[in-house]
C-alpha cells in the first residue's frame, strides 16, 4: 500500500501514474525499459503475463484499476478547471493584449515543464545509477549508506516514519548506525555497523502480546549478507574496514515483502477502529489449535496431519504471521524425521525445519469490495472451543457456523467445526489473503473456484486475452520449456531388460493460471484452498514426471543418426551397433483436469492397447489408477487335435478353450497399481511396472502353450487338453523394485 503524494499538478499525476505501471511492471517480471516495452507491444501473445493478469495474480488488478481511474479523473478535474478558470477568462474578454500575454504564458509554461521532466527523468537516472554503483561496491562503508538508504525508502513509500541515529554499542567496537522505522502499532529498529554489518533488527509491537523473536531473525536474515563472508582486517578498531565479496547481496525484495506485510496492518490500524493485528494472532491460534485436534485424533501422526488434515501451522516463516505447510513431493520427504519435524513444529523452531513445503501464509491487503469480519479485542480465536462447542449459541457481533466442509469420510476430524462469523463492515476497505509459497500453476475452472471464496470476478473480461494459439495451456506451462518439442524419452533400465518410453501430450488448450495470492473472508476457507491445492499439486506432479527426460538431446540425436545413416555415410553398416531397445509411445491426455490423467500406449509384449485412467480425489488429492486393456490384436490358435481326420471338441477341449480365453486378456489389479503410484509418485513407473509384469505374463503363457502342446503331440486315443494354472509370480517378476527417475 504506497504511501500517497498529495499531488496537485497533472505532471505530479502523471508521475504517480507512470509509478503505478512500473511497480506493476515489476511485479508480472515484465522489464520496465524502452527496448523491452516496446518488444513487448510488438508480441500479440505475451504469454507471461496473460497468466498472471487476472485476481490472483502477483498485482491487485482491481486496486490498479481504482487507483488509475482516480488519477485520471484527478488530471481532468485539473483541466477542467483550467478551461473554465484562466482559459476561459482570456477568451471571453477579447482584448489582444490579454490574449498575447496568455499566449506568451502558456509557451513559458509549457517549456518551464518540458524542462522539469527533461530534469526530472536526468535525476532518476543519475539516482539509479548512484544506486547500482553502490550496491556493487566492496566498502562498508558505501555499502552501510546503501543499505540504509534503500530500507527508508522502502519505509517512506509505506507509510513509516524513518529516524536514524549514529552511536556505540557495548558489543561492537565500531561505530555503529541506528535506522529507526516507526508505526502506531510497531517500531522497528535496525542497527548496522560502520562496515555494513547488520549487527541487529528488533521489532517491537504495542501492545507487547504480539512481540515474537521469530520475527527480529526473519528481517535479519533478509538484510544479512547472503555471501556468507566479510573479507575483515585483523584489527577491530574504530578505522577498521570490512570489503564485502564482489558476490555480495541482501534480499531486499523479501526484506520489502515483510516490512509491507507488517505496515499494511499498522496503517490498517491507524485507518479504521479495529485491532487487526488481534485478528491475525487469533488465525494463528485457531490453525495450531486445529493442528493439535487431529494430532491427538491420528495419536501424534504429522504426516497423515501434513498430507490429509489442516496441514502443518508455522508461524513467522516465511511472511510476518501465520502460515500453513500443505504440500511437498515425495522425493522431499524421502528423509524426513516426522518425530523430529512434530517437536521442531511444537517449539516454534523455524530454523530447524528445512522441507522445502508449499507454504499458504495469511495477510491482509486493501480492498474496495470486502466482505471481512473481525474480531472484538475480548474474543480469543474465530474457532470455538470444545467446551464452547456444546454451550455457545450466539453472538451479539455475528452469528454460529458450523462447518460441514470440515468433515467427510476420509477427513481426520468427524465432527463439523464450529466457528465464529463476525459481522461484516463494508466501510473497512480491507481483506485477508492468502499469499502462495511459490505459486502454483492451476487449472481456470480451480482458479474461479478459489475466487468464489471471496467473490473476485474479472476471469471472463480477462479470457478474450488468451482465446487465440498463441497462449500456452496448461500442460504446455507445467513441462516449461521446449514446448515446440513433440517427444519426450524415458529410459528407467539399462541393458536387455529397458523400455523406452516416448512421451507426448493432447496439445488442446485447457485454460490456466498461475496463482499468486487468495484473497478470502474467514478462516475457515484456508482449508477449502489447502484441499483444492493439494488435488492441483498432486495433478502437476504427476504430469511433469512424464517430461522429465533421463536422455540428452545429443544422446537422442547420435541415436538417430546411428539408426538412420546418411547417404555420405560410408561406414560399414555390418559393424554399426544397431539399437534394439523396444519403444513404447505413450500419449498424455488430460480432459478433467485436475481431476484426471489418461495415458494411452501400445503394449509391445501383449500387442494389445492400453489406457491407465489416474482420478485425483478432491478430498485427500490421493491418485486411484484403473486399467483398461484391449484384446489380442493377434490370438492364438485354439488347442486341440485330430482323429481319424475329423476335428473333435470334448468336454475337456471346451475346458481349455474357456480357460485360455481368459488368459488371453492380460489383467492387474488396480488396487496393486494404486499401491505403486502412491509409492512412486512417476507415470513413467507406473507404466514400467506394468510391462514388466505384461512381459512376464506372456513369458509364463507361452509357457503354458508349449506344455500343454507337447502334451496333446504325446497322446492317444481321445485328446485331452488340460488347462494349466499360471504360477504366481515373484516379487521381481511383478516389476522389480521400483526406482525414481534420473533427472
């Protein structure tokens, strides 16, 4: 929420305006320069960015819409006014000499303007040159001044008060800086050394309930240097220097997330009557509560917590204030220590957790349609209690809900939440929001769902802008490079034993979205987005295993050429290594997403089409995978024999026909392929595990076809033919131990 500068002047709007577009600008990863903008006006897809325009993006695309109309009715209030006032006053009076020096007035001023914004543009490029050369200095001591001069200029722009203060401090013999950044509600104190060390960052709240050291290490680790090392002079004395690695830098732009996380509730708190800090605290007990239930419900299971309940709550790890851990890949959690990772959780030891999880963190932001409720200061949480549960029947500041979406078969908690609904207050002008870590790439029909939460519109006005080729669809966005690559190989064994898999993918466009934040209106909702998430991530997942290739495109390309010589090859063809490594093309087809996986392919061991449906439950976002086989495309003959020269059937021919007729159709169980997709989480070795065992079945049936020839060759008298069980196969003969792909 920048801070407002009370412009008067249209140039002083114009400013304003041109500052709104490259914030923005920022924001989408769009360059902000000449050449960049005009290249990209020259683009009739820019793909990026027409997938991040919409609600959820990185950019509040209804506030730039506010903020631009009030600009633009502010430069005509302004020309309005001109044209009534002095420009009408000349031309109604009609006196040459009056018309003559209005003439000469507006040449003056209209030279005294293209002065200052000739001046104007020369300063900013000097500042931003002043800037980078400082950032790329090795002195302390520039770097101090850069550093303290960035952090009040990001303070200023939210509306903070800077103080800045030079003196010592009994654990540093250096001078030492002290920048002050003050709110109603928080005072943050940073103090650098004369070298540019970052010695501390405390942020002090009023009333002190909110005071959280976890914070003060957040800040800090965003302004320390991230290379790690000071080149520092053997003495520490007051003249000595500290030259910083030509690799040094700071995390400004999370250091500037945070800090407008927290000024976002201070100037809330200065705005409008209501503790808005007291409402993010009480999210936050509600989520550990909730975390406590199921934990004491699965007795201490945080992984099925993690990966089916409410997720795992955090609080202060990655923005100021409470967060949820939802989601992380399998091959992430290979090595984690559940036990360790629950007592890490317990103590609020932020540090000690290094799981890469997606993260949903809640915030707030300004709005111009909220529906928001909130708290009075003497009501603890929004989430009622087990004993309130029984006993609490209404509210004189909103109403009861109990929460039937907390609840269904495959849920941890059996019993619906019960929670509070203050009342909303249209005149506050503020929402909570969901800020996803990182954001995630999902399907527009999950988008308008998670959009809903909060009645966003603007998904159909911003549509138009993809109906045409030129736009990426969601598969094309997920694989994320090459998407002018038609195949993509796989190959999970070496020698005899190896299949190649040939990926591609159904190129019809399916609409998407990359989601940055979720604005909702209570609480309640961040599970409805943890579940919904969750089904999208577990659909990603799956896709992208497909087109993570084990082959380089020089290793692809040598094979081919081998495989297919040229008329100038001379070689001797005798001794070219042909390769004779079977291939199985297998095309991904994704109508429902992210409800549904088709992978379709010919199997090269039955000869028979294949399809593996993969349906994504919405509730535990866990994968069900069901089989469908074809038949032979090339059956056996039937085994019987002849008598006297006349063709007979008996009771045990008919026997024999019946049984090999079943064993004709190579059938898995898809509960015994449900169990391996959920352990390796890959397409690729879902389908290795099937030919596999398809190999091993025709093996065996073959097996049975010779015995059982051999056997009628050897009769006399009536024939009988004998329909031979198939052995069970081993554990290996199933698939083999399953193995994750080299990536």
């Amino acid at each position: 929420m920048p801070n407002s500068t009370n412009a008067t002047t249209v140039q002083e709007h114009l400013r304003d305006l041109h500052t709104l577009v490259e914030d923005s600008l920022k924001q989408w990863n769009l360059s902000t320069n000449t050449v960049a903008a005009t290249a990209l006006v020259g683009q009739s897809h820019p793909n990026r960015l027409s997938h991040e325009l919409h609600p959820l993006g990185p950019v509040q695309v209804g506030m730039l819409q506010r903020d631009f109309k009030e600009k633009i009715a502010a430069i005509r209030a302004i020309c309005l006014s001109f044209a009534q006032g002095p420009l009408h006053q000349s031309i109604s009076v009609g006196d040459a000499s009056s018309t003559s020096a209005f003439k000469k007035y507006s040449t003056l001023l209209r030279e005294e303007t293209l002065l200052e914004e000739a001046l104007s543009s020369v300063k900013a490029s000097m500042t931003q040159c002043q800037n980078t050369l400082r950032a790329a200095s090795q002195d302390g001591g520039i770097k101090k001044d850069h550093l303290l001069g960035s952090i009040k200029d990001m303070a200023t722009g939210l509306g903070l008060e800077c103080y800045l203060d030079t003196g010592s401090r009994p654990y540093s013999a250096l001078p030492v800086s002290i920048l002050t950044i003050g709110g109603i509600v928080i005072v943050v104190d940073i103090e650098v050394e004369s070298t540019g060390a970052i010695l501390r960052v405390k942020v002090s709240f009023f009333p002190e309930i909110h005071q959280d050291e976890r914070v003060d290490r957040l800040l800090a680790s965003n302004l320390r240097c991230k290379c790690g090392k000071l080149l520092q002079t053997e003495d520490k004395s007051a003249t000595a220097n500290l030259l910083h690695l030509p690799d040094c830098s700071r995390d400004f732009d999370a250091f500037s997330k945070n800090l407008k996380a927290l000024a976002i509730l201070d100037n809330f708190q200065k705005k409008y009557p209501v503790d808005f800090f007291h409402n993010i605290r009480a999210m936050d007990l509600d989520l550990k509560e909730l975390f406590r239930r199921e934990m004491l419900l699965t007795n201490n299971d945080i992984e099925r917590v993690f990966k089916h309940g409410h997720g795992i709550p955090m609080t202060h790890a990655v923005l100021p204030g409470p967060s949820v851990a939802y989601w992380a890949s399998k091959s992430e959690l290979l090595d984690v220590s559940w036990p360790s990772l629950a007592t890490a959780i317990e103590q609020g030891a932020n540090e000690k957790v290094k799981i890469p999880f997606h993260r949903i963190s809640i915030t707030m932001e300004e709005s111009s349609a909220s529906a928001s409720g909130y708290l009075p200061a003497d009501r603890a949480g929004f989430l009622l209690s087990e004993e309130e549960t029984q006993t609490l029947s209404g509210l004189s500041y909103g109403n009861i809900m109990n929460d039937q979406g907390s609840v269904g078969a495959s849920t941890i908690l059996q019993q619906p939440l019960r929670w509070v609904v203050p009342n909303a207050d249209s005149t506050i002008e503020a929402t909570y929001v969901a800020v996803l870590h990182p954001p995630v790439i999902v399907s527009e029909d999950l988008a308008k769902q998670l959009a809903a939460l909060s009645n966003q519109g603007g998904f159909n006005t911003t549509m138009g802008l993809n109906r045409d080729q030129g736009y990426l669809s969601l598969q094309e966005l997920l694989v994320n490079r090459a998407i002018e690559q038609t195949q993509w190989e796989i190959v999970l064994d070496q020698g005899p034993n190896a299949v190649r898999q040939l990926f591609s993918f159904d190129r019809t466009k399916c609409e998407a979205r990359l989601l940055h934040r979720i604005p909702f209106t209570h609480i309640s909702q961040v599970y409805m987005c943890t579940k919904l998430l969750r089904q999208q991530m577990a659909f990603n997942t799956l896709f992208q295993s497909c087109f993570k290739e084990t082959s380089t495109p020089e290793e692809i390309k040598k094979r081919f050429a081998a495989a297919n010589p040229g008329p100038g090859d001379d070689s001797d063809s005798s001794n070219r290594i042909v390769d004779t490594t079977p291939e199985v093309a297998i095309i991904i087809q994704t109508p429902q997403p992210p409800s549904l996986i088709l992978a379709s392919f010919i199997n090269p061991f039955t000869e028979t089409s294949m399809m593996v449906e993969i349906a994504i439950d919405p509730v535990t976002a866990s994968p069900t995978v069901r089989l469908d086989t074809g038949m032979t495309a090339h059956a056996s003959p039937m085994v019987g024999f002849h008598n006297g020269g006349d063709f007979q059937h008996t009771q045990q021919d008919q026997y024999m026909h019946q049984n090999q007729q079943q064993q004709d159709v190579f059938v898995v169980d898809n509960a015994k392929l449900t169990q391996v997709l959920l352990v390796c989480d890959s397409i690729p070795i879902l389908v290795r595990w099937i030919l596999k065992r398809s190999f091993v079945w025709m093996k065996e049936r073959h097996q049975l076809m010779g015995r059982a020839g051999s056997f009628q060759s050897g009769g006399s008298g009536h024939g009988v033919g004998i329909g031979i069980g198939r052995r069970p196969s081993s554990y290996g003969e199933d698939g083999g131990i399953l193995k994750r792909p080299r990536v």
